[in-house]
C-alpha cells in the first residue's frame, strides 16, 4: 500500500497522463574509465522486483565516456526487450543531468522503442540530496520537488538500489579479472594450457579449488606446473 501511494505521488509529481506501473533505472560503474559495469533495476507497485535486474558489462569507445556506457547499455537492453516481445516500462529514470537525458533518448529512438516516460534527475549544489532536478525531454524548465515529497523518495529509493547494484557488479567484474590476471602470471602457463585448465574445471573458481592431483590431470599440465598453479592460488 505505502509503495502504491509512492508510485501516484510520482505520477502526481511528473504530471503523467497514463499510469505509472513499472520503472527502469540505470546507473554506471567503473574504475577510472576501466571495467564499466551499467545496472538495470526494476520496480513495480510491489517493489523492487529483482529477478529482472540486468547488468550490462560495457566498452565506451571513450574509456571512461558515462554517456556512451549509458547509450550502449540502454539501447541493448530495449533492443532485446522488442526482439523477445518482453515487458516494457512506462518509465524510464537515469541518474544525471540534460547530458544524460540526451543520451538516453536517442538509444532509445535506436532501440526502436516507444510510448514510454524518460526522465534524468539530477542532484542539486554539491550534489546534496532533497534539491534534485528533474529534466524530460522537450521542457525548458526542470522539476524541483519538494524535499518530503513521496514520489521524489520512490525516485531516491530506485535511484541508490542502481548505483547499489552497479557497484556490486563492477566489484565482481573487477574480481574475475583480478584472477584471471593471476593465471597469466603463471609461468609455463601459456594461452592454450590456460583454455585447457578452464574447459576441464568449467571455470577459474573450480580451478582455484583443485588439488596438485587433480590439476596435474589435465592435458598439458605437468605435476610441477600443477603445483606452481597451486601455490599461486594458495601463497
């Protein structure tokens, strides 16, 4: 009931001419330019509804280009939304400003999508929280909700739980790369023993878990190589 109330606050804040029922907000992460890991959270009048959260691994032709991470994973998330006939929002929410707003229009024009609500919102000075702006395409003049209005919170609430979620996949992506560095570091330990270690495990975290026994068994794997692998996930 209280997240119901919280979604007609919105509409009544946006002015929205349909009903608002189901809202996808974006969010990027990365470090430094490297690793850029974009979410997709979704949220109904039940709440957060997670089994539909996407994360988007993302290679801005700019390094570190948020604009171009938003335009790439926005665009490939609503391109396979209508190629699989899936469930589109009425609106779609991105943390930032006109720049941000921009960017999202137009891969959304790309997608081929349509009849749905775009809106970036914006923090205020020093980027402190209950003066946001919200900017939609076309309006000269941005929102600038009250601070303890209940829609602006159902905005704040979705718009942490993206930054949230992009920070933990960006975290996990790092992770994976961390340790597939550290098969490389492995000396005698070249790209096709690499594959081969990969492909008999099914992954690097069996591969971690393997005994000298088990990992000399594979082809190409001496035992003093097995126990090199070993001691470099074990040291």
């Amino acid at each position: 009931e209280h997240m119901e109330q919280r979604f007609l606050a919105l509409e009544a804040l946006l002015g929205a001419d349909e009903p608002v029922r189901r809202i996808e907000c974006f969010d990027i992460s990365h470090t430094q330019g490297e690793k850029a890991v974009a979410s997709c959270v979704v949220f109904d009048q039940q709440g957060a509804r997670k089994t539909d959260y996407r994360h988007f691994n993302v290679s801005p032709a700019h390094g570190g280009d948020d604009y171009e991470a938003l335009e790439e994973a926005v665009r490939r998330r609503y391109q396979r939304v209508l190629k699989e006939q899936g469930r589109l929002p009425d609106l779609l929410l991105i943390d930032g400003g006109k720049g941000q707003l921009g960017q999202a229009v137009e891969a959304v024009n790309e997608a081929g999508m349509t009849g749905v609500t775009i809106i970036c919102v914006a923090k205020g000075a020093d980027r402190r929280v209950g003066l946001e702006q919200i900017f939609r395409p076309g309006a000269a003049v941005p929102i600038r909700p009250k601070s303890d209005d209940p829609g602006m919170h159902l905005i704040q609430q979705i718009r942490d739980e993206a930054h949230r979620f992009a920070i933990e996949g960006h975290r996990g992506q790092r992770g994976r790369a961390r340790k597939q560095s550290v098969l490389e570091e492995i000396e005698g330990l070249g790209p096709r023993r690499r594959q081969a270690l990969l492909r008999s495990f099914g992954g690097l975290q069996r591969v971690e878990r393997a005994g000298v026994d088990e990992l000399a068994r594979v082809e190409g794997i001496s035992r003093t190589l097995a126990q090199r692998i070993y001691d470099r996930f074990h040291s």
